[in-house]
C-alpha cells in the first residue's frame, strides 16, 4: 500500500544482537516513524538497510512523503492466557 504521509516523529535508529533459531547471531536494526495524514496517525517501523537509509536520509518532517507500507496482524496470548492482537505496519519504501 502506498499513501502520502507527514512525519510527527522520527525515533533514533536502534540495533537489538538476537540468536536466530540455527544459533547464529544477528543483528535487528529498526527506527519507528510517528505518521500522519492529517486525520489518522500510526506509528510505522522501518527494518535493515531501508531504516539504515531513513535514518541517514534524515527525511524532511515539514513536507508529505509518499510512503509504501505493509500492514499485518500478530496474534500472542497474555499472561492470563487471552488471546490478544497487534497491527504492525512497516514501511518499505518513502520517498
């Protein structure tokens, strides 16, 4: 999906060291977007080299950027073991 977006927010780029499930260690590395099209407002996470590239690009907060994005849903239970839900959306690409 794609659609035009001002930044309210650009969060500092963040690396988290993991262990993959071969064992191997790996390196996570986002930065969180506060979005807004002036009616709705998310929070959007990029991932890897593109979060890598926003953080350098330092994207300009007074001007809209078209942003491509994927959306998804995560399903986990409590600690009362209730199902619970989360949206996720991580952008691909803005420009």
């Amino acid at each position: 999906m794609e659609r035009f977006f001002q930044i309210k927010e650009q969060l500092p780029l963040r690396e988290r060291s993991y262990t993959d499930q071969q064992g191997q260690q790996k390196v996570f590395v986002s930065t969180g977007f506060v979005l807004t099209d002036g009616i709705n407002t998310v929070f959007a996470e990029a991932v890897g080299d593109m979060a890598r590239a926003l953080d350098q690009q330092k994207p300009n907060q007074q001007l809209p950027h078209l942003v491509d994005y994927e959306l998804s849903c995560r399903e986990w239970q409590d600690s009362q073991q209730q199902r619970r839900f989360e949206n996720m959306v991580r952008i691909t690409k803005m420009a």
